[in-house]
C-alpha cells in the first residue's frame, strides 16, 4: 500500500492531487476522488482513505483557484442579502477542468471506467452534483456531504437513461447552519424525477463529517461493487 503526493502540471495532469493507491490486485481498480470545501486542500478529505473501500485509487484533489497559503476554492463565492452568490464562469471552468481530470486519472492509473465514484465536501459536493449530473456517463455514482446543487447547473442537466442508472449519495447534518439542510430537500425534490437511484441519510451533526456517516458511504460504496 502507497500514499504519495504527485504534483503535475500543464499538459500532464489538470490538477494538483494526492493519491493512495490499493494493494496489489488482479483486478483493475476503481476511482474515488474527493474533493474538498472552499478555503481548504487536497490534505483535508485525504484523512478519510481509511474509512473508505479496499480496491480503489482514492485521490483527492486540489481545487484550482487559490484564495491564500494552502487555502483553494472551485469558485469564488460572496453573500447578498444573505444569499450565496457564485463566481460562475469559475465554477463553469472547475465544472470542465474535473470532467477532463477524471479521463486523465483513469488512463494514468488503469482504472476500471466502470467504477468511477466522486464526491466532495460543501463546496467539493456542489461540483461532484454539477459534473456528476452533466456527465454522469464518466461515473457510477457521485456523494454529497453538507453541500447544495447549484441552480446555474439545472439547465445543463439532461434526463435520460444515462442518468437514471446514476447512484446518488446525499447525507446531511441537521445542525447545519453554513449550508442548512433544506439545501438537501431542494436538491432530493428536485433529482427524484431523473433518478431513482438517491439513498439519503441525515445525521445529528453541525457543518462536518461524522463517523456513522462515513460507515454509511462506505457501505453504499460497496452496494454499488
């Protein structure tokens, strides 16, 4: 078993990540990637390889735009009247840069393409919602923990066979008071007519990740083997 960090740029690789890699197998591995919030880096949701499946490169990725040292977010977000405001065209070019990322990664390491899973943390949750569900060919499935769907991305969404086998894990804590959890209701109300496929979970937590959630993705994640 390895962890290592790789830093690549340019016409190598679209982001700056860091990679655990399984241990020998005669099979080729799957993918998780995570992403993390805003104002945070590819250090933070790494912690949580332990807690995930066996049998998957897990690679956790940092977001492209920096806000100061070891401080990156997907897009730049601001507040009106109480209500988030978001850099679009940032979030638009995250939303491609991650599409691409995620070919790259599989040709680098061998990935089986049919076990590809992303999922994110707040701000990595809104761009897991916003490439899973406009390119939800790439993957098998997508995870949100504590985050939103973006009304920008609605428009892009197609409905269709494509996405209706796309599986989607939503959890949520109730004591959330960054990003409360109607976020989640808004985002389940609206994806129950494109999927079937959505296994939502809350839990007594403020704006984190708990344990008891952490053994829930895991045993979805391997529902889905």
């Amino acid at each position: 078993m390895e962890n290592k960090i790789e830093t690549l740029k340019g016409e190598e690789l679209m982001l700056t990540y860091k990679v655990h890699h399984p241990e020998n197998t005669a099979a080729k591995p799957g993918l998780i990637l995570l992403l993390h919030g805003i104002g945070s880096n590819e250090n933070h949701l790494f912690q949580l390889v332990d807690s995930l499946p066996e049998g998957f490169v897990v690679v956790s990725a940092r977001a492209p735009y920096t806000l100061g040292p070891g401080r990156y977010t997907w897009f730049e977000l601001r507040h009106e009247s109480g209500k988030p405001v978001i850099n679009a065209q940032q979030a638009e070019k995250s939303r491609l840069v991650l599409n691409t990322f995620i070919g790259q990664l599989i040709e680098r390491y061998g990935i089986d393409d049919q076990k590809v899973y992303m999922g994110g943390f707040s701000q990595g949750g809104i761009m897991s919602y916003s490439v899973g569900l406009t390119f939800p060919h790439k993957m098998q499935g997508i995870f949100i923990l504590s985050s939103r769907l973006l009304p920008e991305v609605k428009p892009l969404i197609k409905a269709g066979p494509v996405l209706q086998k796309l599986r989607i894990f939503i959890a949520h804590g109730t004591h959330d008071n960054i990003l409360p959890v109607n976020y989640a209701e808004e985002a389940i109300l609206y994806l129950r007519d494109l999927t079937p496929l959505i296994d939502y979970q809350e839990y007594d937590l403020a704006h984190e990740i708990g344990q008891d959630e952490l053994a829930d993705l895991k045993s979805w994640i391997e529902q889905g083997r």
